[in-house]
C-alpha cells in the first residue's frame, strides 16, 4: 500500500500557484516610501534626476541578465521568444529601444547625455543590488532566471501611473520623456503572459513552486533596495561619504587619491 502524501508535499494548482505568485504584489517597489512620493508630487527636482540616473544602471543591465538567461538555455522555443525583450531595451536599425527612450527620460528631466550614460553618479547601494541580480541569473538555471523575472506581474499598473501622474506634478518634464513608461505598457504585459506561463508550466512540484516564490521575493528585495539607497541619498540628503570633507557625489577612485595628496 502507497504511504499517503501529507498535504503540505501535495503541489499547487495551477491556479492556486500563480494566486501565491501575485500575492506577493504588496512588495513591489511601487508601494516603497520613495515611489509613493514620486507618483504623488513630493519629491524634488534633484530626487527625481537621481532616480532617473540610477534606474538607467537597471536598465542598461536587464539585457545582459536576459542575455545570460538565454546562454543558459537549450530550448529554442523558449530563446525564439525570451529574445525580444534584449530588442526591446536595446533597439535595432528600426526600433529605437527601452534604454535609448531611458536617455531621453533623463534629458527631459534636465541631466545630460554624458551623466546618464556613464553610470559615474549611481549609487553604490544601486549598483551593488543590480550587479547581484545580473550575477545570479549568471549563475543560476534558466528556469530560475525566468520565475526571478516575475516582478514584471506588477509592472504594467506602475507604468500606467507615472504617465497618468507625472505631467500633474512634474510640468517642468518634457511629455517625451515619458515616452519609455508608454512603450513599456505593452511589452510588460505581454513579458508576463510569457513569463508566468513558463513558470506555472516549469515549477510543477511543490518544493519548486516554493522555490519559485523565493526567486520572486529575491527580485523584489533587489528592487527594494535600490530605492532604500536612494531615498538616504535624496531624501535625507545622506548619500555615501556625506560626512567625508571634500568628498562629491560621482567622485572616481582616482581623483579621490589625488585630491588626498593634494
């Protein structure tokens, strides 16, 4: 006679996996301090720059992440579609691309071309918490890569608000700017149709499902985190070595060694 299954091994339904999934919902970034205060008006000028340039480190670097989830697997089908979201950031001769409509954000916002693109003024926080991500899909199975992915589940309702929002509070922005978050609406939800039906098909046993989960709130730590950075750095006006004398944000390693033999 077959010993029976306690219930606590038995797998989830499918239903009942993507409802624990979308649990999660109250986690993502959108409801952390520094977003509600960007979507409702509060933040200042220089906060709202410094979002911009730090997220460009984020979004420069989903390509890469997606580019190692691909290396990592062998299944065509799964390549033939996952591609379109490294075209999608980074563009080709006819699409212009997430991270091209990111620089036209952050010159809209008042930052220059040269100040987005070099990362010099991210945070370490942000760029610490970036690199972790695009390290662990390195790293991990492809299957993992994809259940990492599923804070884009939440995406599409954060997009909606910054276009619906923004030009309410933020007039001095330029109204292209804002045409990433408009690009973006489409491709999320498209991305997590792609996405949550891979990981409800790929993660059947209940340990997987429960890895699954961990995955998922590992990504809303990563995304958590940079804003935690940011909100030191902008909003109480402590970014790191705040307390250093002579020490300015964006400062290089070199021109710190010189200015300490000066």
């Amino acid at each position: 006679m077959n010993a029976a299954v306690a219930t606590h091994d038995l797998p989830w339904t499918r239903e009942e996996f993507a409802a624990r999934l979308k649990a999660f919902e109250p986690y993502y970034h959108i409801h952390h301090p520094f977003q509600r205060a960007m979507n409702e008006g509060r933040l200042s000028k220089q906060a709202v720059q410094g979002w911009v340039l730090n997220r460009f480190y984020y979004q420069t670097a989903i390509p890469n992440k997606d580019a190692a989830l691909l290396a990592n697997c062998p299944d065509r089908e799964v390549r033939r579609r996952w591609i379109q979201r490294i075209i999608d950031h980074d563009g080709n001769d006819e699409v212009e691309g997430g991270i091209e409509r990111w620089v036209r954000l952050g010159i809209a916002v008042g930052l220059n071309r040269d100040d987005i693109v070099s990362h010099r003024h991210v945070l370490p926080g942000v760029r610490f918490a970036v690199d972790a991500y695009v390290n662990f899909v390195r790293r991990a199975s492809w299957q993992e890569g994809v259940a990492s992915s599923l804070t884009e589940l939440f995406a599409p309702s954060i997009h909606k608000e910054r276009i619906a929002e923004w030009p309410k509070h933020y007039p001095w922005i330029e109204n292209s700017g804002l045409d990433y978050f408009k690009g973006r609406v489409q491709e999320a939800h498209r991305d997590v149709q792609h996405g949550l039906g891979l990981t409800l098909d790929l993660f059947r046993t209940r340990a997987e499902q429960e890895r699954a989960l961990e995955l998922l709130k590992f990504k809303l730590d990563i995304l958590w985190t940079m804003l935690d950075a940011m909100t030191m750095a902008y909003v109480k006006n402590e970014p790191p070595y705040h307390c250093v004398e002579g020490f300015r944000q964006g400062m290089t390693a070199a021109e710190i060694s010189g200015a300490i033999h000066v």
